[in-house]
C-alpha cells in the first residue's frame, strides 16, 4: 500500500523535478509512505491513478488522522476540511475579485458617459 501524507513537515515537490517523485511512488512494490506539504504531489498521484499508472485501491491518502482514496477516475469524494485546499481557496479570491474589479470598472465606465 502505498501511503501519502499531507502534513505540514512534509517534503514540498518542487514543480521542476515532480517527474522523477511521481516516478518513485510509482515504482513503489512494498508498503511506503511519501510525506508531502504541497498540493502537487496529490494531483500527479491522482493523474497516474486515472491514466492506469497506479492502482486506485494501492493509495490511501492521509490527512490529520483521517485515511480516504480517490476512486478510479481520481476523485476524492470525501475529504476532510483543509486537504488541499490552499490552491482552490486562492483560486476562488481570484475569481471573486476579478470580478468585483470588473464590476466597479463597468460602473465607473458607465458614469463616464
């Protein structure tokens, strides 16, 4: 079974050498647990997972005492409040306030005329 753990003291895989981590975890044959502080390292286990590259059943991910698995198409359907979920809550602010710019932008256009 391969084991990884989302926690704060793991190692962060950096966005230039994540092929040669991905590869590692997936040449694993004996129980190992791959601790991770990043969300990147979960992305590219789910990718394998639905590329056929890993077994679905051969993960469980670990956050904060919890075990859950992503299902074959890589999905995670339930997982505990604060894993992974950095890179969303950023990407939701962006959006919201684009939009709120684009918003007072519009109006102050609209003033102008």
């Amino acid at each position: 079974m391969i084991t990884i753990e989302y926690c704060e003291h793991g190692n962060p895989v950096s966005d230039f050498n994540y092929s040669d981590w991905i590869h590692d975890v997936k040449k694993t044959t004996q129980d190992h647990t791959f601790r991770v502080s990043t969300q990147l390292p979960i992305d590219l286990v789910r990718l394998a997972i639905v590329r056929g590259e890993l077994s679905h059943s051969d993960v469980t991910f670990l956050y904060c005492g919890h075990c859950f698995q992503a299902n074959e198409y890589g999905a995670i359907q339930s997982r505990p409040t604060g894993f992974c979920d950095r890179i969303t809550g950023a990407s939701e602010d962006i959006l919201r306030c684009a939009m709120k710019k684009r918003k007072q932008e519009r109006s102050t256009n609209t003033k102008d005329i």
